[in-house]
DNA sequence: AGCATTACCCGCACGC
DNA sequence: TGCGTGCGGGTAATGC
C-alpha cells in the first residue's frame, strides 16, 4: 500500500486508532509472533523478543515511505513495499495471540507479523507479497539515514530543488523514484506530478529550468497533499479505504482524456515501470 | 578505478 | 492455462 500518502494515512491510523479499533500510543509491547522469518530485517527474531516486550510506544512518525515505532528504548521501523498493511485488532486477541490457530481474519493467510500490546490490542502486518521489511534498532538512522529530503518539508526550496535536479544527467522519473534524491514518491505520484507539472518522464533531470522545477515541485506537494486528504489510494486487491484513486490525472488512465489538454493517455514503460503521460503537453525540452 | 545509472529479481494475486 | 502486470528497492551488472 505504500507510498508517502499511504504510509502518512496509516500512520495517522495507528496514531489515533479508527472507528473499529483503538490508537497505540502509550501502550506497552507484550509479545511477537515472527509468522514469516524473511519479513524481520534485523536484528534476529530471538533478540527481537528479547528487546521489545516491556517497551512502551511514545510515538509515531514517518520517513519517506517508512513507518517508524518509537518506543522508549529502540525504535520499529517497518516498510510495507508493494503489499503489506499495519492494521490494529483489538476484537480478535484470542485468536491472533496464538498464530497456529485457525484466525478467522479476513488476511489471515497473509499475516507476517503480529506484536501484542497490554488489554489484548494487536498491531498486525499483513503482506501478502512478502515484499515488506521490519527492523528494530536503537538510532532509526541505521536505516532511514540514507534517505533524500522530504518533498512536503518547506526547507527543501525550490532553488535547491532545482540544484538537486541539474545535479543528474538521469531521466526525471526514475530520478523522482530514487529514495536517496527524494524520499516518498512511487510510481503513482511521480506519474500525477509529472502530468499536473507537464513534464515528459524521460525529460533528462540536468535540462530543467529553475522555472520548470518550481513547478515541479509545486505539483508534487499539491499531489502529495490531495492524496494525503483522500487517505490515499486503493489499488487493485490491496484496499484501505483511500479513495484518491478516483481522482487520478493519469496512473492507469490509459486511453482517457488527459486533465490539462484533452489528448489521450498513453502508456510507456520507463525504468521498467510502467508510466502514464499525455504526449501532448508532457513533452521534452532541451 | 570509481562513481552513476540500469537490469534482474524477489512472492503473490489478478485480469485478459 | 499461461502470461503480463504491479503503491518497491537491494544488488549485480553495465556504462561513462
């Protein structure tokens, strides 16, 4: 489910609790259950065990696409990849306590994780893809310190935006993909910024002009905080409960009219992803 | 040589 | 049934 308005949406989610199911901060860890080992990054399941039960959870953050957990002595981080979700079950603890029995959650053959909490509240981490990733560590910044900037964050100015950008002779999307320039945006978003921006994804990122990459920026953050107002998007089997994939410009709109000129949306493959563009007002400049 | 960029590939579910 | 596709990114391979 994840990219920067996904996790955003759930970390708000695990934060405040929903409608069916209570927040988290303030809690105490109690438990883990390593459903599949692979999921668990590091450090090793028995120390896992060994370090997080008895912590409690302070807060909650997010760093690009990552969720961080901190508890008063180390911090969990999870990301969730292509397939995986954090949900919290506060109704089911007799049945997700003991991960051999036969849970009747509606993802129960895709749970990888489950970390029990005081007054029988589980966080649980479904991915069905077995694509995501856990760790626990003391400084978070083992793992998320090699991130670029945050694209929402207002000392990332325009000026040094466009700097970052001419800094690299590679084609604009996969460069708005690379976590280490800028970190949050996937395949959805970088597709929507780069139509409400007008750029062509294979625009070479050194040929942009301080003025385009004032633009650029403008439609990634107007992009970023439509979706994040829309609890993001829900995309093929995988839903949470965003609805922004009504109000897409040009991810999988192949065929339909483009929202700034009209032209039909074409589909391309650039950086083995498939990408979505106008080819009439998303073109190359030089 | 050494950095920047590109191609594979990892489970699984779904639609054509 | 078979094949292509996919809200991602680590790593090997290649390019400059």
């Amino acid at each position: 489910m994840p990219e920067l308005p996904e996790v955003e949406t759930i970390a708000g989610y695990l934060r405040q609790g929903t409608a069916g199911s209570p927040g988290l901060i303030g809690r105490k860890a109690i438990k883990v259950h390593l459903l599949w080992s692979r999921s668990l990054e590091r450090p090793s399941e028995g120390e896992l065990q060994a370090r997080l039960p008895g912590q409690v959870l302070q807060s909650i953050t997010r760093r690009g696409k990552f969720l961080l957990l901190h508890f008063n002595l180390d911090t969990l981080l999870f990301h969730l990849r292509m397939s995986g979700d954090l949900v919290v079950d506060g109704n089911q603890a007799n049945l997700l306590t003991d991960p051999q029995s036969p849970i009747t959650h509606p993802q129960s053959s895709h749970i990888r994780f489950i970390l029990n909490f005081e007054d029988g509240i589980n966080l649980v981490f479904v991915d069905p893809r077995k694509f995501g990733r856990i760790w626990l560590v003391r400084d978070p910044g083992e793992v998320v310190g090699g991130l670029g900037p945050e694209p929402l964050d207002p000392d990332l100015t325009t000026g040094k935006f466009c700097q970052l950008l001419n800094a690299h002779r590679r084609l604009i999307k996969p460069l708005l993909l690379d976590q280490t320039f800028l970190a949050g945006l996937g395949n959805i978003y970088t597709d929507e910024s780069l139509n409400l921006a007008r750029l062509h994804p294979c625009q070479p990122a050194h040929l942009i002009s301080p003025a385009q990459a004032e633009v650029l920026l403008n439609a990634i953050r107007t992009i970023l905080r439509q979706a994040i107002n829309h609890r993001g998007a829900s995309i093929d089997w995988v839903y949470r409960g965003g609805n922004f994939q009504n109000h897409f410009r040009a991810y999988q709109r192949t065929g339909k009219p483009c929202l700034n000129c009209g032209s039909l949306i074409e589909r391309i493959v650039v950086g083995q992803r498939g990408t979505h563009y106008c080819p009439n007002c998303q073109v190359i400049v030089s």
